[in-house]
C-alpha cells in the first residue's frame, strides 16, 4: 500500500484558489486576531475603569520601542522579500533575506530583554500596577510569537532549505505561509506599540 | 502533480509504534481519542456519583470507598466541602472538556468526515496527531491536579474571579486551580489545532462531485462546530493567561482595588475587574456548549435519514439554520451574567439575541423531527436512541428559555434548575446521540455489529434513569435550591421539602451506572464474538460506507465522485439497490444519454 | 510561465519597497503625533488610526490581502466582526451597569443609589 497523497498541498484547489497550508494559516492567525483581540479588550476595560492610568512615555522608553517598531518593519520587508527571491527562483537571495529577517527577529528580542532587565532593576513589576502587568503580559506574548517565528524561520533557513532542491514550489510555499505569520507577528506589534507607548495617561 | 514523497515507508512497514501510538492516520486518531476521551467521561461520571452521596446523605460517611480519600479530603469517610467542591468543579470541567469535545469532534469528527467527504486523511495528518496528544497531555495535568497537597481546582468549571485567585495561590505549579489553568492551555491549542485542520479539509479535500449542498448534515455540523471553536477559544485562552498571571506573579488582572479576604486585606496592586473574568470565559463557553450540541445534531440527523428510508426534511434549512446558529452563538454570552449588576440596556440586547438563537435551534430539531413522517422507521438500537434525543434535547432546550429571559432568570439562576436544563441538552441530550452513532458506526470501525439486545437493555435503563436525576432539579430550582451546596441545601431554612429528592436522584445516578454495564460488556465482547458484517450493513447512502469494512489506510482504493445528495433514500434510480441510491453510484440517466 | 512570473515579480517587489518606506515614515509620524498635547480621546484617535493604515499595508499587500480570494477575506471579516463584538459589548455592559459609575463613561442614574458603607438603605 503506498503512500497517501493528500490533493492541493502544493498546487491550488480550482475552486477556491488556494492551496492547503495557505487556508490553514489564514485560519490560524483568525484565531489569533481574537487572542490578541481578547487581550486588547482586557486593556481597554482596565484602563476606562482605572482611576489612574500611567503615561507610557514615562515608564517605557520611547526609543527604545521606536527602534524595535522599525526593526520589525524592516523585518517583515525582508521576510516578503525571501518569498520573493524564491518565487525569481534565487535561493542564494532568499539565503540572505531570510538571514536577515532572523537577523532583525533576534536584535528585536535582544532589546526586549533589555528593556524588561531595566524594569525589574526599577523595581517595576507585573504586580506593581495594571498597567505593568498588560504591558508584560501583551509584550510577553507578543515575544513568546517572535520566538515560535524564529524557530520556524530558523528551520526553513537551516535545515529545512533543503527541500528547496527536491521541491521548489512546496518550498515556496511553505516560505509564503511562515511570511504570513510573521507579517502579523509585526502587525500585532504595530498596535502594540502606540497603545503601550505612546497613548497618554489618566 | 507534486512528487510523492519516496522516502515514506509504505504504511504496512511501519513499526507499532508509529502505527498506532504516533499515528497520523485519522481514523487511528479518531479511535485514540474516542477510548480516551470515553474513560474520561466514566471519570467525570464517578465525580459526580461520589457527590450524589453527599448530596442523598449529607454528613453521613461514604460506605466502603469513603476510607480511601484520606483524612483530609473524607474525613472519618464524610466528603469535606473542600473535596465537594473539587468533584463539583473537575466533573464539570472533564465532561465538557476531556469528554464530550474530544469524543464529539476529536473521535466522531476524526473518523468520519474525511470518510464522507471522499477524502483520504484530514489534510495535515502530522498536526492531527498533534492534536490529539496535545489533549492527551491536557488530560494528564488535569488528572493529576487531584493529588497535589491541597487538591484540585475547586472553583467550579467556571473558576470565576477573585475565589479562583485567591484559593491556594502562589509561583508554584503545584497548585489545583494553577494546573487547571495549565490544562486548560494544552486543550484549548490541542482545539485549535484540530479545528484549523477540520476546516481546512471540509473546504479543500471534497471529493469531485461533492459541492457544499450535498454535504451530509454531520459534516456540515463539524464545520460549523469548528469554526466556533477557532474563533471563540482564544479569549479564554487569553482569559487563562491573564489568570494564571494573578495567581503566579501577583497580577490583578481580576482582582479589585480594596478586596478582602477572611477580614484581612488582600495584598495586590487591585485596579482589576472581576467581571472581566467572565465576559472573557462566557465568550467561549457559550460557543462551547453548542460545540457540545452540533456533532449530535449531525449524528441524529444521519441515524434518522438512514432509519426512516427518506431523505431529511428540510435539508436546506437545517443547513442555514446551523450556519445562522453559529453566528448569533457568538453574541449571547452575557445570558450567563444576567445577575453580575449589568443594566437594563445591555440585558435586553443579550436577551433578545438569546431569544433569537432559539429560532434555529428550533428549527433543525423541527425538521428533525418531521422527517420522521411517513418513514418507514426502523426501530434499530442507533435510532432508539436518536429518537430519544429529540424530546430529551426539546425539553432541554425549553428549559433554556425562562433562563435567557433576564427577569424569570432572577429566580432561576444559579439553581438547580440550570443543572437540570444543561444536563437534558447534554446527557440524554448530546450522549445520547453519541450513543446512536457508537452503535450506528460501530460495523464499520470493528467489521461486526454490536449486540442489539444488550442494546436494547441499554437504552431503556438509561432513558428511565437519566430522567429520573435531571427532571427533580426543575423542582428543586424553582423552589429555590442553589447550586455548588455541598449540602446540597439541606442546612438552609427554605426549600427544604424538595430535598427529599436527592435520594431518587442519587439512586438514579447509580441506577444509570449500573445500565452502562451491558453497554461495556457489549462493547468488548463485540469486538470478537460480534455477528460479522458486510460493508454496508445499514444500507446507507453516504460514502463513509463505500470504503471497506474496515477501512484501509488512505480509506478508498480509488477516489469516489459523487453523483447526488446525501439523503437519497426511496427515490428511484439506482441499479442495484431498491430503496436507496448511494452517492458514489454512477448517474445511470446521465451514462445512458451520453 | 517562469519569465511572466518574474516580471510580475519584480513588479510586486517594488511594491514592497514602498509600503516598507510608507510603514517607517507611518511610525515616525505616530512618534511625533504622541507628543503633540491633543488631549486623551483625540490622541488615542490618532494613534489607532495611524495603526490601522500601517497594519492594512502591511496585511494589503506583504501578506497578499488585498489580492486574496474571498474565502480568506470572509474568514477575516467574521473575525473581525466578532472581535469588534467582544470589545464593544464588554464596554457597553461596563457603561451600562447598575450602580456607581467610574471611568470615562459617566453613565446618568435616576434610580439607582449608589453604595456606600454609611449610606442608608432607602426604603
């Protein structure tokens, strides 16, 4: 008995012009439009319920926050950019636009930490306020998303490339569906930002 | 045409391991979650008898098995509170949870929709077996929360704020309700997962033929069942983070400002809400519990069709009325809430869009209900029991309605009579239906019928006593008797005429258990001593039945078109069948004009 | 196939460049605003209007939305309905509960007394 050959891995299904793995992830990242959706409610009712809320600006550093938004966008340009070195059929690009992507994923993480050890050192906790505790809490979320996306950027720039030789448009592909996480990886940042940083106080 | 994948060892070689404990195969995983999530559901089951005692003979010592649970949970035999309220709140938890879902979608939606869509596995097998380890693991920590120092969660299923915090916190795992959380973290992605799949391969892998309207009623309900689970669990899994944070790391997601606890002030940052707490769980379980009621749903709907010999009334409306219902199940959850302070404005809008979702429901059991006319009906043991779910899940659903109406919920909520209404829809409700499709599907798993009179023996005792516990609880709600009383009332000065009935509803519930024995018996013997079957032995019209019995890895030797709609019972055409014309029997009209 | 594919390609690539200049000057912008005095509902206006044309861009086009088929587009907007559900309906129940009214949503009670220890209960 052979093997099972599941149909529209690779190729898309005539009907709704999508190949499997594309529909799946779009499905996953609906589910965590609604995590973070969640989230983001919690936020909005603790703070219209607060008394006082604090002005991010002046626990937060604002660079700091500004450098890792932009190291993300560049990030997500060089994640679509890897995508579309493959799709020009130049591994040796996509080689180097997926090392970037890491390469930005990792410094991204690097300052997160950075400014979580500043905190603490602050005596700043998750349970001094309410506001602490969302910010580590949607940041450390966020950054649990950053770390599966390096694995699985890793894997595809490590030792998965090599489906590449054997088979270059399920490798395509797979390299698309990573590029859509990760693109929301950077778009949950995108709100993240301004509501922890830059939104004033009560 | 994408390359096979060489390197894959044909499936026959694998090694045991691989081919039954880390399968892929869904209808390995389908059958791995059934066993599991069964022997949970007996747990669940034994929870609750445990409770019934306390409950029919408040202070009075557990004969012989009382000894067993240490002085600190029974002492001198006599159930604690504390223990009371850890059986309350793990049985609610691991027959939602642990039982109905996994067996409702993880063991019947498995094993069933690739087969009736033409399929030949779910369209990513790795992430299924994922899925369901996952759960297996969730079971695990859930399971073992019992035997840390202080027990297990204790805060009912709901584990509302601030009792689910304050009770037992501390950054230590070892904690009930923190292992609770944890548990609920490992099932709530194990769904998730499993739903993304479910999805995926109803929409992707339909065989040629096969557009949506002549899907079977089942897998439009696992679609629909899926979708909600996608969607509605991660605001609970949000909900168990931000709880867990509160209890571990002394967050206040849910804590208020100025709480005290036994007469000394909680120390917490406050700030938080405690009703945050349960939009965030209602926004889930309210989906939840309609993922408990669609895949039964879709299982009656196939033992009716396939047992009356006509097609389902009403099939586009029950098509549109499931597709309706899982919208609107998204905007009623503050039902739950009537009582929490919440005013008149929002109260009428949860209360008409509950009133609203009635309508579907009613709907699909109508037209369930009115395919059972002029049907030549046969009494098999899956239609008893199918039969018996419509009156059971109409009384529950009745019941629901003075529940979803904020000011008869005044009275109502929070007391037995909720017990009552959500146990009719789920256990002679959903279980029921489970049962119909164990005996309904079981030839085609096993290659042998399960003995009808034992069956039979089943259903009847089953029926008697699962109403014998839930119908007293309408009586003892509206006279006011409270739930999660581990006194199940007695030291309160009112109500204390319907109390007499805790004795009929416990010796009901054991009653029901002992009934479930030839159903265990039935259920092994069976599976060597069973009256072998052909491959068709119900003479169903639906592709599941035109594998071989049973099937083989990759299910179809070749692929399967389909020619016509589900239901084709008693109408003409078919060539070698008189009453029915299958889905995948070629349209001889057509080959002949051609 | 592959020449058509690529010219496509590049074509799309310079698309890329531009939205990831549009998204840097969109942070920068939002920087700026943030420290312009615009008062709290304002500002939070800003911001998240700022947000959501950055995270459209990068939706609309690094993730393909806006050329995506209309399944995708239906999974999406259910989503998002319903998460414009979750919020809008906590809030509302929030603003709309019995009692003392806290926060930014003072609600008018005419009948209801709020609660305090010393109060006494009005018969």
């Amino acid at each position: 008995m052979s093997a099972i050959e599941i149909p529209y891995n690779v190729e898309e299904r005539p009907d709704t012009g999508l190949y499997n793995a594309k529909l799946g992830v779009w499905l996953f990242l609906a589910s965590e439009v609604m995590l973070f959706g969640a989230l983001f409610s919690a936020y909005v009712l603790l703070r219209v319920g607060a008394e006082n809320w604090e002005h991010g600006a002046e626990i937060l550093s604002i660079p700091l926050g500004t450098v890792n938004t932009l190291i993300l966008i560049l990030s997500s340009v060089t994640m679509v950019m890897s995508w579309a070195s493959l799709k020009m059929h130049n591994f040796a690009r996509y080689k180097l636009f997926m090392g970037m992507t890491l390469l930005c994923a990792l410094v991204f993480l690097v300052i997160k930490g950075f400014e979580y050890s500043a905190k603490f050192h602050h005596h700043l906790f998750p349970s001094t306020s309410t506001y602490m505790a969302i910010y580590f809490t949607l940041t450390g979320l966020h950054g649990l998303h950053v770390i599966g996306g390096i694995i699985v950027n890793g894997y595809l720039w490590g030792p998965g490339a090599g489906m590449w030789q054997t088979e270059p448009q399920r490798f395509t592909n797979r390299i698309e569906v990573a590029g859509l996480y990760w693109h929301f990886v950077d778009l949950v940042w995108i709100f993240l930002f301004p509501t922890l940083y830059l939104l004033p106080g009560k | 045409m994408t390359e096979a994948r060489h390197h894959e060892a044909h499936h026959d070689d694998l090694p045991f391991w691989r081919r039954y404990i880390f399968s892929t195969d869904h209808k390995v995983i389908g059958i791995q979650y059934g066993l599991t999530s069964l022997c949970f559901l007996f747990f669940g089951f034994c929870l609750v008898m445990m409770m019934r005692w306390q409950l029919a003979y408040p202070g009075q010592p557990m004969p012989w098995i009382g000894k067993w649970f240490g002085e600190s949970r029974m002492p001198g035999g006599v159930m604690a509170p504390e223990f009371y309220n850890q059986l309350g709140a793990m049985h609610g938890t691991i027959m939602v949870f642990l039982g109905i879902v996994p067996l409702a979608v993880g063991a019947f939606g498995n094993y069933l929709v690739p087969l009736q869509i033409g399929a030949q596995d779910m369209a990513f097998p790795k992430l299924n077996m994922m899925s369901y380890w996952v759960y297996f693991c969730g079971g695990v920590i859930m399971l073992a929360s019992f035997f840390v120092p202080a027990g297990s969660a204790q805060s009912g299923w709901t584990s509302y704020a601030p009792l689910s915090v304050i009770t037992e916190p501390g950054n230590t795992l070892l904690r009930g309700q923190t292992m609770w959380l944890i548990g609920m973290v490992f099932l709530i992605t194990s769904s998730l997962l499993g739903s993304v799949n479910f999805i995926t391969t109803i929409i992707q892998l339909r065989a040629k033929g096969l557009t949506f309207m002549r899907l079977p009623f089942f897998v439009w309900a696992q679609l629909v069942t899926a979708f909600l689970l996608l969607l509605a669990f991660p605001p609970l899994e949000a909900a168990g983070v931000l709880q867990l944070m509160d209890r571990v790391a002394g967050t206040s997601f849910f804590l208020p400002s100025g709480l005290v606890v036994s007469g000394k002030p909680w120390v917490a940052s406050g700030g938080g809400s405690a009703l945050l707490w349960q939009h965030l769980f209602w926004f889930l379980a309210h989906p939840e519990v309609y993922v408990l009621i669609l895949p039964a749903m879709g299982i009656v709907a196939e033992v009716i069709a396939n047992n009356t010999r006509k097609p389902l009334w009403g099939y586009n409306s029950m098509v549109w009325a499931v597709l309706i219902l899982g919208f609107l199940s998204f905007i009623v959850w503050a039902h739950h809430m009537f009582l929490t302070g919440m005013g008149t404005a929002i109260s009428s809008f949860f209360q008409t869009t509950t009133m609203l979702i009635s309508i579907p429901s009613i709907v699909i059991l109508t037209a369930l209900i009115l395919s059972l006319w002029g049907g030549s009906i046969r009494f098999t043991v899956p239609m008893l029991f199918a039969l018996a779910f419509l009156p059971m899940f109409g009384i529950g659903g009745l019941t629901g309605l003075p529940l979803g109406l904020a000011t008869s919920d005044i009275q109502l909520h929070d007391t037995y009579y909720v017990i009552g209404h959500f146990h009719y829809v789920v256990a002679p409700g959903t279980i029921f239906a489970m049962f119909a499709g164990i005996y309904h599907w079981y030839p085609k798993v096993t290659g042998r019928k399960l003995n009808a009179t034992l069956g039979r023996i089943h259903f009847w005792g089953s029926l008697l006593f699962i109403n014998g516990i839930f119908m007293p609880m309408f009586i003892q709600g509206m006279a006011g008797v409270s739930r999660r009383l581990y006194d199940g009332g007695a030291s309160y000065l009112h109500a204390q005429h319907v109390l007499g009935l805790n004795r009929m509803m416990s010796v009901s519930a054991w009653c029901l258990a002992l009934f479930q024995i030839p159903f265990v018996i039935n259920f092994f013997w069976s599976l060597w001593k069973g009256r072998k079957t052909e491959e068709n032995p119900w003479d169903a019209t639906t592709l599941e039945w035109a594998t071989p019995t049973p099937p083989p890895h990759g299910n179809f030797a070749t692929i399967p078109t389909v020619h016509r709609g589900p239901y084709e019972y008693s109408l003409p055409g078919s060539e070698t069948h008189k009453d029915f014309y299958p889905q995948w029997e070629p349209d001889h009209v057509a080959k002949a004009r051609a | 196939m592959s020449e058509r594919h690529s010219h496509d390609i590049s074509k799309h690539v310079k698309i890329y460049r531009a939205v990831g200049a549009a998204l840097i000057v969109g942070t920068i912008v939002t920087v700026v605003a943030a420290n312009v005095h615009l008062g709290i509902a304002v500002g939070i206006i800003v911001a998240l209007v700022i947000a959501t044309v950055k995270g459209s861009l990068v939706a609309g086009y690094f993730m393909h939305l806006f050329s995506e088929r209309k399944l995708i587009y239906g999974v999406l907007g259910l989503t998002v309905a319903f998460v414009i559900a979750l919020v809008g309906l906590i809030m509302f129940s929030y603003r709309d509960q019995q009692g003392h009214a806290r926060g930014a949503f003072p609600v008018p009670q005419q009948h209801v007394v709020p609660h305090h220890a010393e109060a006494e209960h009005v018969p």
